[in-house]
C-alpha cells in the first residue's frame, strides 16, 4: 500500500447516517462511503475507514483527518472536530462558488447556513430539537402511507390536486394522513399534501436566516424529488443539488483537513 | 541535556477564581441565618428582584429573594424534583421554574436545599420584572397564609409620563401603609433616604466593577459576575453589601492593574444575553473558557446599575423602577445590547433563550438580526432553562456556540 500524506478525510457523524471522504491535494475524491449510524458512532465510523482504506488502497495512517456531525466528539482519534455548519459551508463552496444558501436537510436535523465569500458561514439556523422538517418526517408518513420510502417523492409527484395537511408536526400530520386516507384522497395527492407541508416548515426555517439565491439543498432529503419540486414552489427558486448531496459535510471536512496539513 | 522530571508541575487553570468569592460565601451565609431569624421574630419579607427592597429594609424586614433561592436550586441541580412537587399540585411545566421550584420548595420544605426559604410574613411582588411574580406569590400566600402586596408598573416606551409616574408613587404609597400596618411601625422618610443612599454606594461599587471589564483581558467573566451579584440583589440598602463591593471593586482593580484576566487567555470577547443555566454554570463557561472565550459583559447582571436620585424620596424610587429594562420593552434592551458590544469591543454574542422566562426571553429572534446589523458582530441563540436541566440538552448548545467561534475566529 501508497502511504499518502497530501490526502484528507473528512468524517461527518450523523444521527441518522455516518459519511466518510478521502480527497486528494487538488480535492479529487479518491473514495467514499455512507452507512446507517446505528446504536455505535464509533463502530460506523471504523467500518466507513476500513472501506475507505479498501476502496482507495491507501493506508491512512498519518493522513489528517477532521470529524463532524452531532456525533463528531465520537471519533476521539481525529486531529480536530468542526462543526457540521462549517463544513456544510466549505463543503458547497468547493462544488459551487456561487451559492450564498444551503438548506440541509438530513435524517433527523435540518439546518440553513448564509455562506461567506470563502465558504465560510455568515449566519445560520439549525432545527435539531423536532423531527418535523426532517427525513424522520417523511419516513413517518411513508410508513402510515405504507410506500417505501424512496418512491414517496416520486409518487407525490403525480399529485393531481394535493391533500391540505396543515400541521407540520410529525405527530400532528400523522393523524390528518391517517384522516385524508379515511375520506379517500389518493395516496399520490397525500404525499403531495406531505411535502407541501414539509417544505412549509424549511421555508420558515429559511426565512430567519434570509433566502439569498442562489440557493442549494443538500442532506439525504435533497434527493427526493417531491420535497425538492415543493421547496422550490414555496421559496420562489430554483434549486442547485450536488450529485451526491448526503456527502457534503464530508467533503467539507476533509477539504478542511488537507488546509490543516498544509 | 534536559533532566526527565518525575512530578508534573500543576495544570493551570484556564480560569482565575477570585479571592473574595470566600468574602462572598461568609456575607451570603449570614444573610440567610439572618433570614431565619427574621423569620422567627415575625419580619421577613420575600421580594421579587425588581422590588424597591430600599422600603421593607428601611422598615427594618429582612428581605430574602426566592429568584436567588431558585438560583440555589439550580446550582444544587435538584430543580426538576423541586418543580415536580409544583407540578404536582397542578402547575404546567410551562411556569416560569423560579416559581415552580419556589412553590415545589414551600411545599415540600424537608426535601429541599436550606430546608426551602423561611417563612415569610409579607411578600412583595413588582411587575417590574413579569406579571408571573403576582400569581406565584399568591399561590405562596395560600400556602404560608403570608399577605401579598404588588407595586404595580404598567410597561413603558420611551420617557415616563407624569400620569405614569403618579401611578406607581400612588402603589408606593400603598405599600408604606401595607408595611406600617403588617409590621405595626411608622413611616421615617429620612430613614428611607438614608437607605437609598447606602443603596446608590453599593451600585456604584458595582457597577464600576462591571465597567472595569471594558480592560483587555477581562477581570470578570460571566460566572464571577453572576454569582457575586447576590449581594447586589439581596442586600442593597445595607452596610454589609458596601463592605463586600469594596472588596470586591478592590480585586477588579487589582486585576486591571496587573493586568490580569479572568481567563488565562483572552482570545474572543462575547455578550452573554438572559439568566444563565445554574446547574451547569461553570462547566458552560469554564468549558468556554479553555478555548479562550470570555463574556466581559452580559445584559442580566448591569440590570441593576440605577442610582436613586436625592429628592422626594417615593417620586426617585417610583422613577427608578419603573424604568428598569424588562419593563421598557424589547429596543431597549436592544440599544442596550448593542451599545454593550461596542463599549466593550465585544466581538459576537449568546443569547439563550430562557424557556421558563418568556419576559426576558421574547423577541430573542429579531434581536439576533437587529444587533448584527447595527453592529456587524455574529451571534447565536441557544436554548434551555436557568433551573429545569430537562430543558436543555448540552450537546445542542455546543454545536451551536463553537458554530459561532468557527464563524470569528
Ligand atoms: S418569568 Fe422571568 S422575570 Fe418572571 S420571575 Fe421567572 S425568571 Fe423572573
């Protein structure tokens, strides 16, 4: 194995799931991988190295690497921790100059950074005390609606005429679900009616920190095409995504390990 | 060649801790046993923190402070038990915790810290502060059989209008008749400006020792500051609070003068917003403090910074504590924050909004946005409450707090 001292990894522990990087000098992403959190931060992360190791062939012994995430204090082997705001910035910075707002939305949080000239945040709001505004939301609703969870955006899509939820509150708009079913909306305008309300929350969530396009989205719900046509509509903007938005913070991270090294 | 030494010298600290915290300990002890006896002898009076206490002191009542007894609770982490027993009368978990855990302390004396406060023979409430004070007092009152007296003071924009000022000295006036008749003695004006003076010393020590944080480093930081406000809360009005700010101011500037700071080293300055979280206080800032972080001001200990002006000795004190800030509305507080940041070149600020005190804690959004734009600094709002840990969660308030340090530093 290449040992390599100009690389970079960036480990982002979510509460939902664990992303790790590896990104060369230039910032070439030289392997990735995501995995379920679960019950152990530290065993999700050792798994996310091990497959970077076995992915990039490298051995990453000596290369800098930075945490993040609501569980970044779990990987105590790190040479720092930075929050997941200011990797989230830098992150969308790198594979986007012109954004100045990034609404993440993940698996059990959801946050809205105003970013810097150099990636750096200016502002931000982060919503991780309530699970509306988040991918537990829509989880929550794609069981009651028994879809899986990946074709609930795409169902929603098809809506005709979206059923009115009114409650952004998971435990609320739970119980109008289970009433729109009763009085017979089709299932494709429920989950429209879902992610209209989910993206209702966001927007507000947006609007205290101020919605200056362009505008991206990223976290694991950006890759629902249903949340992303409803958010677009409720801010009046169109929406840049990443290809693979989960890994932002990541990215961040890692790229932030490299400027450590050097 | 360097010679392996087997003993580690000690870890410094990455906080001073003051000499007369100890001064501090001995005043506040004696003032509690002096609230026992008063007690006992049938004059001690509980008073809300924005109460004029320079009358119930000049007619000689102890006054003891259920909001510092709930700081107490805080402190000795057992607020959600005393809540509880609060709760369980029926209370909401949305009452402010300093009632709650007050209200839980009078119930269930034996299983609270001091065995609760003593039993009051008055209780005095000012809405200067929040209107929660009335209807916690009354519930005590139910309890202990203690009468209530309220100094009402409608909220105020702007300058006082002579109808308002009317108002409250006309309250004023009530409460020397409720004083004279409960504690069966008469009214001695010149008493009471006597008080008011001893009253303006102390501040004026006190407030001194907060601008002295205007000095790079700092001498105080959030922590020192709130704790050695007891006696500025507690015992205004007496000799005892002068003796302990003259040694205390004498510190400060001892500190200055070697330039020594309340942290070992300063590297960002922030404004601390609202009560802070008691049963956490020093692991909050101490925490902070080792990454160099220090919060030379805070908008919660400069409340009590009024001087009572020489004259008609109910129409000053009527003047005075209408206009305290809670009871101006929120720009004041605003202008306050800000000129706060800019005289002592404050690089960002916390706000932590107080679940329990809605008051304090309203309109915590807009402020964020207003001071940053006024003043080009960043902040943050954290969440949680002063004495009820159930409502904050540490892991939250960090992320967002070292969120911001990312942003400055
Ligand atoms: S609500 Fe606020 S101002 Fe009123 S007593 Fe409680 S903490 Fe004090």
């Amino acid at each position: 194995m290449v040992k390599q001292s100009n690389y970079g990894i960036g480990i982002d522990v979510g509460s939902t799931t664990t992303k790790a990087v590896l990104i060369d000098s230039t910032g070439k992403v030289r392997a990735r991988y995501l995995l379920a959190t679960g019950a152990s931060a530290k065993k999700s992360i050792q798994r996310c190295l091990d497959e970077l190791v076995s992915q990039s062939k490298q051995d990453l012994s000596g290369i800098t690497m930075i945490s993040t995430g609501y569980g970044r204090s779990q990987a105590n082997f790190v040479s720092k921790s930075v929050t997941e705001i200011t990797c989230h910035g830098i992150g969308i910075h790198s594979l986007n100059k012109e954004i100045q707002t990034l609404i993440d939305v993940g698996g059990q949080d959801s946050k809205v950074i105003r970013i810097g000239s150099n990636g750096r945040p200016t502002d931000f709001e982060l919503n991780d005390k309530c699970s509306a505004g988040t991918g537990r939301f829509l989880e929550v609703m794609a069981q009651v609606l028994e879809i899986p969870i990946q074709e609930l955006g795409s169902l929603a899509l098809k809506a005709k005429s979206p059923s009115v939820i009114s409650s952004t509150c998971t435990v609320f708009a739970e119980s109008e679900v289970i009433g729109r079913i009763g009085a017979g909306d089709t299932p494709a305008n429920i989950a429209a009616g879902i992610h209209k309300a989910m993206a209702a929350k966001i927007a507000t969530l947006s609007q205290r920190v101020g919605v200056v396009k362009p505008v991206a989205v990223t976290g694991g719900v950006a890759l629902n095409p249903g949340f992303r046509f409803y958010l677009a509509k409720q801010l009046q903007t169109e929406l840049w995504v990443p290809d693979e938005p989960q890994y932002t913070g990541a990215l961040g991270a890692a790229l932030l390990a490299i400027d450590t090294h050097e | 060649m360097s010679q392996k030494t087997t003993t580690e010298p000690p870890k410094e600290k990455a906080y001073r801790k003051l000499y007369t915290s100890k001064l501090l300990r001995e005043t506040m002890t004696l003032h509690i046993l002096s609230t026992k006896t008063a007690s006992q002898n049938g004059r001690l009076v509980w008073v809300t923190s924005g109460f004029p206490v320079e009358i119930p002191v000049a007619f000689d009542t102890v006054a003891a402070y259920p909001e510092q007894y709930g700081a107490i609770v805080g402190s000795e982490k057992c607020g959600p038990l005393l809540c509880g027993f609060a709760e369980e009368l029926g209370f909401s978990q949305e009452l402010c915790s300093y009632a709650r855990s007050s209200i839980g302390s009078v119930k269930k004396p034996e299983q609270s810290p001091l065995t609760g406060l003593p039993i009051p023979q008055a209780l005095l409430a000012c809405n200067n502060i929040c209107g929660t004070v009335l209807g916690w007092y009354e519930a005590v009152s139910e309890m202990t059989g203690a009468p209530v007296y309220l100094v009402d003071t409608p909220p105020l924009e702007g300058d006082q209008p002579p109808h308002h000022l009317a108002y409250v000295k006309s309250n004023l006036e009530g409460l020397i008749t409720f004083m004279s008749e409960t504690f069966n003695q008469p009214y001695d004006e010149e008493k009471l400006l006597q008080v008011a003076d001893l009253s303006n010393t102390a501040v004026n020590l006190w407030t001194k020792s907060l601008e002295a944080c205007k000095n790079k480093p700092s001498p105080l930081n959030c922590a020192d500051r709130f704790l050695s406000m007891a006696p500025i809360v507690a015992l205004r009005g007496t000799q005892q609070a002068i003796d302990f700010y003259q040694a205390f101011y004498g510190e400060v500037k001892e500190r200055v003068k070697q330039g020594l700071g309340a942290i070992r080293e300063e590297r960002v300055r922030l404004l601390w917003d609202n009560i802070p979280p008691w049963f956490t206080i020093y692991n909050f800032f101490n925490t902070l403090a080792k990454k160099g972080v220090v919060f030379p001001a805070d908008s919660y200990t400069h409340a009590w910074s009024a001087n009572i002006p020489r004259g008609e000795a109910l129409e000053s004190i009527a003047q005075v504590y209408s206009k305290i800030w809670l009871n101006k509305g929120l720009s004041a507080k605003i202008d306050k924050m800000c000129n706060l940041i800019k005289d002592y070149e404050l690089d960002g600020f916390v706000l932590f909004s107080v679940r329990s005190c809605k008051r304090y804690s309203l309109g915590q959004m807009v402020t964020k946005e207003v001071i940053t734009r006024r003043t080009g600094v960043p902040g943050v709002i954290i969440e949680g409450d002063m004495v009820d840990s159930q409502q904050y969660n540490e892991a939250q308030a960090e992320t967002r707090v070292d969120a911001l340090l990312e942003m400055i530093l």
